[in-house]
C-alpha cells in the first residue's frame, strides 16, 4: 500500500523533468536510457500525430471499419460501450486500432494476450502499465503488484485508473486543454485486449473470459473504455453468463483491388509493381487473401521478376512487360503450392555440386548414388526398425501371417477364394475405410514380430548372395536385436513414429508411423530390401 | 532354452571358503569376468586370497618367494598402466575433439556470417528509440516486418547425441564473435513447462537470472538497456524435432511480434530433413520464418576424420586389432550409428588393452620415445627380468621365434614394430586419397588394411594382386561387389579408381601422396619420379597443343586429345602399380608383428561383452541362477527349489514349466507348494539360513497363512512384470499371464 502512496509522488516529479528526454533525439535517449522513467504521456502516442486523411489513405479498403470504430468511440471524454472487432487473420485490426489511436492521441493500455500468455501475467502487464513501471535490472525485472486473481485485479485495476485519470484530468488543467504539451487527449483510458481467442485455452474452466467481458460492468467506472481484438466471432466466445454484449465490428477480408493498393502503396517502381501485381495478383488470391502469407510469397516472386531488368527504376512499356511476362510465368504455378522457401548458404552449395561432377567420373558405383538419396544418415537397424514400423501402420494385422509366413498364406488364400461375393464387398469396403484412415496403430510386439522376420529373410538373402564374405557377417544375426529399443525411441524423438499412451509399464502402448510411402521406398531402397512386396494394396 | 549353458564362468571353488553366508556382489562381479581380469582389482585381502587358490599361471609349480616378488611388481605394474592409459586415452580424446571442431568450423564460420548479415537487415529496417521499443504495442508499418531469420542447421544423422556439443560450440563460437547466445533444447520445449517454462529458460540463458513470472517485454528492456544494442541475440534450438509443436510455434508466433524491438535470430537443429519443420508447425507459423540452410559435417564425413586422426595416424600409438576394427565398423553402420557410441567403443578398448595387457604401459613410452633408451633404463622399479620375460612370452614373439632373448632384441622388435606402423598408416593414407575419389569409407579400408590373412595371401601371390580372393570377382561381378564389400574390395577398389583418374585429379593425388610419404625415402622417390614424369608430359602435350592450334588441323587436334589420353593412361598406371607395391611391401598389419600385443588389442569378446551388454538375458541369467550371487549356504545345496530361495527366483524358475501362457492358478498353486514344503522341514532348514530375512520367513514354525503367500506370490509377479518378463493378464484372458521373454 505504501508503493501505491508513492507512485503518484514519484510521477509528479519526473513529470516536471521529463520533458527533455522525451523530445531529445535518439542519441540522447540512448544515454538517458538507463535513468529514463516513463510518463502519463507514454499512455498515448504522443509523437507526430496522424490526420484524418492520412489515417483513411494508409488502410485502403477499411474506411468503413475505421469511422464505424471512431463512432463507437465517440467524441473525447465520452463514455463507451465494449467495442468487440473480430476478422480474419492479416485484415488490419491491430494496426486499424492503433492507427486510430495515434490519430485521436487518447491514452490506452494495450495488452496482447499472445505475449501475456498467462492469467497472471495479462493483470501484471496492464497494472505496469497503468502504474508507469518498467521492468529493469533495478528492480530485479519484477512487477509493480504481483496479482493472479481476477478479483486482487479490479482492486488494483480501480485504484490505478483512479490515479491515471486525475493525473490525465490535472494535465490537461495545466495546459489549459490545449494540444501543446503533446501530452494525451482527455481524461479517458481505453484498454485494448488483443489476440482474445488465445485466451479461451488458457484455463478449460473459463472463468477469466466472462470476466474480462464483464469488466466494465464490475468496475462501474465511465471513464474506462474496452476494446477486444479477435481472430474468431462473438459467437465463439458467449457462454450463458448475463453480461453486456461489446459491439461488434467485422473486418471483412480484402478484396482484390484492395490487396492490390495495399501492395501499391510502399513501393518505388510503381508502374512496374502494378504490372507485377497483374500477373500475380489473381492466382494468389484464389488462395489466400492474407495480406503477411501474400507480402511473403510476393517479395521473393518480384524479385525474380526483376530479374531480367537492369533498371529498376524505369517504367515498363508492354513490349517489355510481356517479356517479363514470358521469363517469368514458369515461376507462379511452383510458387502457387509453397509457402516455405528454404535457401542454403551459397558457397556451400557449391560444394555437393562439385561432388555430383566427379560422381559423374566414377558413375559406376552405384553405392554412392544410394548415399546421394537418403539426405540423412540412419544406422541399418534403425531402417529395418522404421521400415517394418511403416509395414505395420499400413497392412491389417491380420495380413501379417500370409505376408510373412509361407504356410500362413495359402491357408487365407483358399479361405478367400470360399468366401462368397457379398463378404467380399464388404471386406472390400471395410479396407478403403481404414485406407482413408491413414496408418493404423500397432502394439509393440507387432513391430518387433515383423522386425524379425524382415531382418532375418534379409539375412538368408544376404546368405545367399555372398556366402562368401565373412566382414559384414561379424556381429550381424544376434547382434542386431539388441539395442532395438533405443533405436525405437530416437525414431520416435525424430517423429517417424509416434507414440500413443504415456505409461511406460504399460506395454498396451500402440504406435504409428508417420512416414510417407516416397521416404520408405528411399529407405527401401538404400537397403535393397523389395518392400513392394510387403506392401499390401489393395 | 537352457540358460546356464551361457553363463559365465562356474563359481571358483574358493568361494566356499570365504564366510559362507556374505554378500558380496562385488567380489563376484569380478569373478563373472574371465580369469585375467584379477590383474586389474587391487590388493584387498580377498583377491590375494583368490590369486593364491585360482588356477592361474603364477601358481603352477612356482614357491611363495616369487610370488610374493611378482605380486609386488604387479602392483606397480597396475599403477604404471592405469596412468599410461590415462595419458594415451586424454591424448585421443584431445584429437578427437579437434577433430570435431575442425569439421564444422566452416560451417560456423558460415552461420556467423549470415547472422550478422540478417542482423543488419533487421537493425537498418527500423530504428528505434527506447521509448518506441519497450512499448507494449507492436509496430505497424510494415507487413513483411514479422519475419523471422530462421537457421536450419543440418546434422545430416538422425540420432541427436553426437550433436549435443555442437551446438553447445557453435553458442561458444557465436559468443566469442560478440552475439547475445541463448542455447535452449527441446527440454525447454515440453508441453508440461508450456510457453511459460520455455520463455523462463531463455531468460536463464540471456539475462543469467531466474525470474518468477516472465514476460518478453523483459527482454527489450534488457536488450536496450546497457550496450547490448549493436549485437545480434541468437536463439539456438539444438533439437528442433523433438520440440512440443504448439509450444513451439507459440514462441514463434511470439518473438516475430517483438522482432522489430529485439532482433532475434533463430538457428534450429535439424536432424532429419527441413520438411520435418512442415509436419511440425502450421502454416501460418512457417510464414513467419525466412530458413535459411545449414549443414554439419555428415557423421561418415566425421568418422572418416576421427579414424584417420586417431586410427591412421596414431596420436597414440594405440591400435586395434583385424576383428575389432571390423566389429566397431559393423556396430556403427548396423547398430548404433553414432560417432559418440564409436568413441565410447575406442575408450572401452583402449581401457581393456591396459587392463589385460600387463606390459601395456609400455606403450607410453613407446610413443614418447624415438630411440627407445626409455625401455633400457629402469622402469620405475620394475625389474628388466620380469619384462623380458613377458614380453617374451608373448604369443606373437613365441610364433616369429626371434633369436636370443635379450633386451637388444626386444628394443630392436620395438623399433621394427614402430616403423612397420608408421609404413602401414603412410600406406593407408594414400589409399584413401585414392579411394576418396570414389568415396571410400575409411574404416572400410582400415578393416581391409589389418587383416593379416589377406596380408599373407598378398605376399604369398605377389603376382595376383587381382585375383587374390575368390574366382568370381572377376569384372562382370565386379559393380555388384562394390556396393557389398567383399575381401579385398576396398583396396582393389581404391587401385582402380587411380587408373580411372583424369589427369588433373591425378597430379593432384600425387602432390598429397609426396606431403604423406615424405617420411619414407623408398616411396618418396617413387612418387616424385612419377610427378616429374606427369608434369614432363603434361608439358610436352601443351606444347604440341600450341602447335597443333596454330596450324588449326582438326584432325591433329583429336588425335592430340587421343595422345593425352595415352600419356595420362601410361601415368596412371604406373599410379596404380606404385600403389600395388606399396600395399604389397609396405602395407604389414599390426597383428603379423612379434610383440604386437603391447600396442594392440586384439580381445573382441571383451569389448563386445561390455559395449552391447544384454540387460534382459542377465536378468534372466541372474533369476536361474542367484546363487551366484546370493552366496547363502542354504540353498546351494540342493539343486531343486527350495522355499529359502527368492520368492522371484522361484517364481521365474517355475515359468519356465510353462509355455507362452502362464496359467495363475496353476502357477500359484505350484508357488505356494514350493513355500510350504518349507515348513515340513523347518527346524532342518533353519539350521541353514543364518541371514535374518530368511530367518523370519523359515523360523515361523507354523504354515504361512495362505494370505501371506498370496501376497508375496502378487509382489512377484510384479517384479517379473517389471523386469519386463511378463505381461499382465488381459481383459480376453483374466487368468493367464503372457511370457515375454524366452530362452536367454
């Protein structure tokens, strides 16, 4: 209670000085920064203000959302309703909001429930700011209260706004109302949660979601105003707990001519991007309609367009652009299927390619071709292990004896050719079903059972290919069963196999592999084992 | 079925000597190794005791006096070895670990350079001042803004233990050049701690405190307090895989806010393929990332390193005999495929050599000195008799029969051994620069270098270098043998890859060939007239170049080409035959010289006995058979159970009646029989279980109750279940138990 007494003190205080730093250059920042305190200015913006056209020219495409929000808001001091703005992800409500907030210069505490990814850390992070506390070495980076409950919350939330308010109110008194100190515009406080939906897996009890709704309602106070930002709709949220519903604002996603002056907007080569953006601009769309997914697909793309260019700077005529055109389209339809560009240090690079050229002089080894496939290393068990792993996620157990037992498999041979035609159509529907399944689990002994008999058919094969060599022969047979299980569980930690269950005594725990069927003939391959015929198809 | 046929060595016959009714696992522990081991324990009162009743070399005829004498030299002699193994082992493990970080220095250097280059991509994107970058609100000018520099580094091995201290070095590199480093794992990264636990153990590593709630504003203010502004953080993930995906992509999703105000650069670890990174985190987190590729030296590539450096070139003069070098290279490829299990190998190795080998100490000085004087004066009290007489005891010395048995000839056999070394790792070395064209493995070729049988079919065929192992590797099966070693492959293989070299790889084979050789006048020569004689046609066939163009004749021009070829041909070779020879006459394994036991181990069972260990069949073992280990006088004598054994015990030995399925009932019923005939006996059966335990079961003179034996019966099948010999009954049969393990 004492620090409550004296933060008001303190602030007074570094109100008086602490104009200096706030408008000084960055140089001089940067030496004060070790005694910098922040101010009630920090609430708002402060700096360069946006005008009303600025703010409306920079969000091409949201002109609607942006005077709905500014209604909602009101003129200054005036008391709102919860305001609730929810689109799609990338269609600009963080930025909308925070633009208009620069523009109006209000105070507001934003809190992100992304980076405040705990109950406690949401209250802390507010009444930090609220309190103008900042974590540093100074103060062994802790908060200014440590708060976890909703309700040690409200009283320190009520307390604060208090605080702030009639600081607000007694600034503005100082400067006889007037926009000159660049200190924030009236008295009222927003809040602003952002992120919402992530707040919904914090606790499966949800308790803090009514809560945070309910807010306004507990706290009674008008000069508080709340703002929610959401990836999902107000229906995702509402439970049966009486509270005032916010007032929704939608952003819808942006359309194309929108994406296309978004894109425009901060380029040099205006011209040049438009003819760009001709060509792109559709196709991209009918996939997504994200604006960072498109930024990110685009600079890449464009530079590629660029390419043939010399001049950046000059404007395109249509000879020119139907050039590009013609460089560039076998570009967009690999583009169109990727998101995730992996580029490799250059010099090393260089390195394999050399290696494939002198591959080419002794193209007769066809060992090295196998080494050239599997891009990672994997000791021989750990293949066999991952390959009869990947046989018991695809065939049916009960497959297991014809496949890979001689006597097995003519006995269920003859058992298929009674069975009459209806049971077969039956069986057969049944196996598309667990086809559109995807791998099916197996217990362990399975994959140990099925590990043995490839490891061993293998070893007479090998038998019979080189009877005659006795180097590889050392400590094969016995030698490979023995540390199976390790090599089961680094599979696992690799994610070639997953693991159901979390028991370890219980030895009911089931499996599945996870690779796909190019990887296991890879694997196959570099083993000469014919896994084709294990496959079971249909 | 029958486990006690592969049990180690039957109790001594001491062992009835000794208190009767002692535990003592360590003393047989030792006894289950084989007999040579007793000249590893040390002098404690039993082990003299089991010196003096075993039936060992020293006691066969030999009075106490000299006993005595030998059980003193003895002593020293283990503290000599055990020191020189310390010195021989440290020094491997030094060039090892060069090694390591030789490989991947490149790529660190890489990896800085591209840090430092996505660092002032993000510092000159936007600059900020300290009020802008500690608010709690993102900055929203640019769209392409969140993306985050991301560094995959390829370990190109799917076991990850190799690259633990990789990455720990790699932090140690970055940090050296100035970098903010932050090494978290994939421990970090558990869905228990959730993002919470993982952004406090990135605080641990940044700002070397532990705080209690944590969020990332921290970290701007930290990172733009102090002087820590001008340097890039780096945040590494050595194991990217195993990472919780959800929490994963939280911290992802997280730091590409915040990128803008702390420029963050993350480098993960890779041990598959970067696709892995797709399976783990969605799309929208992938977006945010900007990879870029990095890859480790391949764990082949780190072998081929390690085994030259320690193998080939002997930083010790250690080395390993034809049969283990072949089972390390088997366990490596077929089992375990780490370089650190092959290290761990090469330790065990090397400790078995000096624990077996008395006249192993030797071996330091043997690498110290040049002129082997160390081996004349005296050894630290040891007597030159007793060394002598070891040394010429040696089974290698006794087959060469080496004229007079004197300290001239046993330093003399030193000094011959030393070169016949240093004249089989040159040649070895230069098979491999051969072989690497075609990209031999080197430990393949090494296992080929130390058989001493091919060796001897080499020599006793000095004409049939081609046709020295089987008929039908003759040239049609030839590509097929390559993917397959087979004897003699690897070498052959090596010899021919020198014929099939161009001209210019050639002269270059031949310039590292003359940096190898330069010890050995006989090769160097060899090897310098070849070059002269390279480089003479090479500029004959130039010159001829400039004239044949000149006169622009397009005829002359390709039967130049053809001339070339002719020439380089007749190089290669001489190459190739230079190399024949070499191998023939200088290439002598270890294992065919007198006294080769002193540098080399040699002992397979050993290593293999202590490197793949097999858990469940000792287990199983020890069950059958615990009177090994239980040295109790009760129930030794008589063969069948008996109620004073180990209730486990009973339980598994009577398992064994059954098949697959254990009936319980059955099962229990045949338990409680075995305690109750206890108590037919009892008084008789006290007299023989002194311990307390058994005591307390056997001096109760009334029957156990039937709850009692329930109860022990129900504790034992939960330890054999344990154990993992058994499985629980299942809901289809509730009243059998499942055999899991069978035979040993």
């Amino acid at each position: 209670m004492s620090k409550e007494e004296d933060s008001p003190v303190i602030r007074r205080t570094t109100r008086s000085s602490s104009s200096a730093p706030v408008k000084s250059n960055e140089t001089e920042i940067k030496k004060n920064a070790v005694t910098y305190s922040p101010t009630i200015n920090d609430l708002a913006f402060g700096e360069d203000k946006l005008s009303f056209n600025d703010l409306l020219s920079s969000f091409p495409g949201r002109h609607i959302q942006i005077k709905e929000i500014m209604r909602i808001l009101g003129p200054q001091d005036c008391p709102m309703f919860p305001q609730f703005i929810y689109g799609g992800a990338s269609t600009g409500k963080t930025s909308v909001v925070l633009q208009i907030f620069r523009h109006l210069n209000r105070p507001f505490v934003y809190a992100s429930c992304r980076t405040c990814y705990s109950q406690r850390i949401l209250f802390e992070c507010i009444l930090n700011q609220l309190l103008l506390h900042k974590k540093n070495a100074a103060n062994g980076y802790s908060s200014a209260k440590r708060c976890e409950k909703p309700s040690d919350f409200v009283n320190f939330l009520r307390e604060a706004v208090a605080n702030v308010t009639n600081s607000l109110k007694g600034n503005l008194g100082e400067l006889g109302g007037s926009k000159l100190g660049g200190g924030p515009n009236g008295s009222m406080l927003y809040l602003i949660f952002d992120n919402l939906e992530l707040v919904r897996e914090w606790d499966k009890s949800s308790c803090i979601l009514p809560f945070l709704f309910n807010l306004s309602n507990i706290l009674k106070m008008p000069e508080v105003g709340f703002i929610f930002i959401s990836n999902t709709s107000p229906d995702t949220y509402y439970s049966n707990i009486g509270y005032l519903e916010p007032i929704p604002v939608y952003f819808p996603e942006y359309t194309e001519e929108d994406l296309r002056q978004i894109f425009l907007r901060s380029q040099s080569n205006r011209k040049l991007y438009s003819s760009f953006l001709d060509i792109v601009l559709r196709p991209f769309c009918r996939i997504t309609r994200k604006v960072d997914e498109l930024a990110a697909a685009f600079s890449s793309l464009f530079q590629k367009y660029c390419e043939p260019l010399s001049d950046l700077t000059s404007v395109p005529n249509e000879e020119m652009k139907r050039k590009l055109f013609s460089h560039f389209q076998p570009h967009i339809a690999t583009s169109l299927n990727e998101i995730f560009w992996i580029l490799s240090e250059p010099f090393l690079e260089v390195e394999p390619r050399s290696e494939t050229m002198q591959k080419g002089i002794t193209r007769k080894l066809e060992g090295d071709q196998e080494f050239a496939e599997m891009d990672f290393h994997m000791s021989t068990s750990a293949k066999y292990l991952l390959i009869s792993a990947f046989l018991a996620s695809r065939n049916p157990a009960t497959l297991d004896a014809s496949l890979f037992d001689s006597t097995g498999g003519s006995e269920s041979r003859k058992r298929k050719r009674k069975a009459s035609e209806k049971s077969m159509e039956q069986k057969e529907v049944a196996e598309q079903e667990s086809l559109l399944k995807g791998p099916g689990t197996f217990p362990l002994e399975r994959l140990l059972a099925i590990f043995q008999c490839i490891t061993s058919v293998l070893d007479g094969y090998l038998d019979e290919e080189e009877h005659a060599n006795d180097l590889l022969k050392v400590g094969r047979g016995d030698g490979l069963m023995s540390d199976v299980l390790l090599q089961l569980s680094s599979l696992c930690n690799a994610n070639f196999i997953i693991k159901g269950g979390s028991c370890p005594l219980e030895t009911t725990t089931r499996y599945r592999s996870t690779i796909s069927e190019d990887m296991a003939l890879k694997i196959a391959r570099s083993l000469k084992f014919p896994l084709a015929n294990y496959l079971y198809r249909r | 079925m029958a486990p006690s046929a592969s049990a180690p060595n039957s109790p001594p016959p001491c062992a009835t000597e000794t208190a009767d009714n002692d535990l003592q696992p360590f003393f047989v522990l030792h006894k289950a190794s084989s007999q040579k081991c007793y000249k590893k324990s040390g002098g404690s009162g039993k082990t003299r005791r089991r010196i003096e009743l075993s039936p060992s070399l020293l006691s066969n005829g030999e009075n106490a006096e000299i006993e005595n004498a030998d059980e003193f030299h003895y002593h020293q002699n283990v503290n000599m070895r055990i020191e020189a193994f310390h010195a021989v082992w440290s020094e491997i493990e030094e060039t090892i670990k060069d090694v390591l970080r030789d490989i991947n220095m490149n790529t660190f250097k890489a990896i800085y350079h591209w840090v430092n280059e996505s660092f002032n991509t993000i510092s000159t994107s936007e600059r900020l001042n300290f009020l802008e970058a500690t608010r709690s609100f993102p900055i929203v000018t640019n769209v392409a803004s969140k993306q985050l520099f991301t560094g995959l580094v390829l370990t190109k091995n799917m076991e990850f233990v190799d690259d633990q201290m990789t990455f720990k070095e790699l932090g140690m590199h970055l940090k050296s050049k100035g970098c903010h480093v932050a090494n978290l794992s994939s421990l970090d990264f558990s869905a228990k701690n959730g993002i919470g636990g993982c952004l406090k153990s990135l605080f641990r590593e940044f700002l070397l405190v532990t705080l209690d709630a944590v969020d990332i504003s921290v970290l701007t203010t930290w990172y733009r307090k102090q002087q820590n502004c001008d340097s890039a953080m780096v945040i590494i993930i050595s194991d990217m895989e195993q990472c919780h995906g959800s929490i994963l992509s939280d911290f992802i999703l997280m730091l590409s806010e915040w990128v803008l105000k702390v420029p963050v650069i993350l480098i993960m670890g890779v041990t598959t393929t970067p696709d892995a990174l797709r399976g783990i985190l969605p799309s929208n987190v992938i977006q945010h990332l900007c990879p870029r590729k990095f890859i480790l030296g391949s764990p082949s590539e780190r072998m081929n390193a390690i085994v030259e450096a320690v193998l080939v070139k002997k930083c010790s003069s250690f080395s390993i005999g034809y049969e283990v070098a072949v089972f390390m290279r088997n366990y490596f490829f077929t089992q375990d495929g780490t370089i650190t299990s092959f290290i761990r190998a090469l330790k065990i190795a090397c400790a078995q050599h000096f624990s077996l080998e008395p006249l192993s100490f030797l071996l330091q000085r043997f690498a110290v000195d040049d002129n082997n004087e160390g081996l004349q004066c005296e050894m630290h009290g040891i007597s030159a008799e007793m060394i002598l007489k070891q040394a010429f005891d040696l089974p290698s010395y006794r087959i060469n029969k080496l004229g007079e048995q004197s300290m001239e000839s046993l330093v003399r056999g030193f000094s011959e051994l030393k070169n016949l070394q240093r004249h089989w790792s040159i040649v070895v070395l230069c098979l491999y620069e051969a072989g690497k064209w075609s990209r031999i493995c080197l430990l393949d070729l090494i296992c080929e270098a130390l058989d001493p049988e091919l060796f001897k079919l080499r020599v006793s065929s000095p004409n049939g270098f081609h046709n020295n192992s089987q008929a039908s590797h003759i040239e049609p099966s030839m590509c097929k043998q390559y993917h397959r070693p087979q004897k003699g492959g690897f070498i052959r293989q090596a010899v021919r890859s020198v014929r099939d070299l161009p001209a210019v790889q050639l002269s270059k084979l031949l310039k590292v060939w003359e940096k190898i050789t330069v010890d050995v006048p006989q090769i160097h020569e060899k090897v310098m007239e070849l070059l002269s004689l390279l480089k003479f046609e090479e500029g004959k066939t130039s010159k001829e170049d400039m004239d044949e163009i000149s006169k622009s004749a397009r005829r002359y021009a390709s039967r130049n080409h053809l001339n070339i070829a002719k020439v380089s041909r007749v190089v290669n070779d001489k190459a190739a035959r230079l190399l024949e020879s070499m191998v023939r006459n200088h290439m002598e394994p270890v294992e065919c010289a007198p006294f080769h036991e002193i540098v080399c181990f040699k002992s397979i069972d050993k290593l293999k006995g202590a490197l793949i260990g097999d858990p469940r069949r000792r287990v199983q073992v020890d069950l059958l058979q615990f009177q090994d280990i239980i040295q109790c006088g009760c129930c030794r004598t008589c063969n069948s159970l008996s109620p004073s054994m180990h209730d486990s015990s009973i339980m598994y030995s009577l398992a064994q009646e059954h098949g697959d399925l254990i009936n319980l009932h059955d099962w229990y019923q045949s338990f409680k029989s075995v305690c109750l005939c206890s108590s037919n006996k009892g008084k008789h059966g006290s007299k023989y279980s002194p311990s307390p335990k058994k005591r307390k079961v056997v001096a109760g003179i009334a029957k156990p109750s039937e709850a009692s034996i329930q109860a022990r019966f129900c504790r034992a099948v939960t330890e054999l279940k344990i154990v993992g010999l058994l499985q629980m009954p299942s809901k289809r049969r509730p009243d059998f138990v499942q055999r899991l393990a069978f035979g040993t």
